[in-house]
C-alpha cells in the first residue's frame, strides 16, 4: 500500500533507506549494494552472490539495477592469457549525493507546479 506524502515524511528514515525511496531499489539491492560497499576489493558477481547467500543470476540482477541507477562502477579485469571478467565497486558518495539532490529538487519543482495548477483550477471554481 502507497503512503500519503505526510506520513512518508513523519516516519523515521535512515540514510540506507533513501536508495530504495529515491531509487525505488528493492531491499535485495540495498544487501548487495552494502556487500560490495563493505568490501575492500571490487567483487565479481559471484563474489555478491555469495556474500548474500543468492543465486548469481538473482545477484546479477540486482547490480544491473544498481548500475543504471548510477550506484556502482563496473570494471574489466584482463586475464593473462586472454579473456577478462568485470567487478563492481561503488561510486563516487558525492556523486551519488548530489544525484539525490536534484532528484529531490525535481521532484519538488513537480509538486510545486502541481499545487499550482491545483490552485489555478480550484480558484476558477470558486469564481462560478
């Protein structure tokens, strides 16, 4: 069930929960954003599904989702004898707040244009 504005804004939030609020990530991605987060080394898909106790295929999904929402860096390790495989280490916090931030900036140019247009539409209302 969707909560209202208010009560989103009267409950306690941590800063963990602001990548599944602003992100809409699932609490799946926030345990293999944390994993990778607190390794000091770049782990490989396997390496995530491991530290999560999941499938690789489940994990694989859930950095793909961390990827394309600017969360975490990809890189290529070249083997030797050719071939290569990638790791994942996360981005820049800075960046990341800073995509926050004017997520939230857009989102309350939005909701003030909405109320805008909610007053400009309700005030004709009353001049009937």
């Amino acid at each position: 069930m969707v909560s209202s504005v208010t009560d989103q804004l009267t409950q306690e939030m941590a800063c963990e929960e602001l990548l599944e609020c602003l992100h809409g990530l699932k609490s799946l991605d926030r345990e293999c954003y944390d994993a990778i987060v607190a390794s000091e080394t770049p782990l490989t898909v396997d390496d995530v599904a491991d530290r999560i106790g999941r499938e690789r295929s489940t994990a694989y999904r859930s950095i793909q989702r961390l990827l394309e929402h600017g969360l975490l860096e990809k890189g290529q390790i070249n083997y030797e004898q050719g071939g290569y495989y990638h790791v994942y280490y996360p981005a820049d916090p800075e960046r990341i707040a800073r995509d926050m931030q004017r997520v939230l900036n857009d989102w309350y140019a939005t909701m003030g244009q909405l109320i805008h247009e909610f007053e400009a539409t309700y005030d004709r209302v009353d001049e009937r």
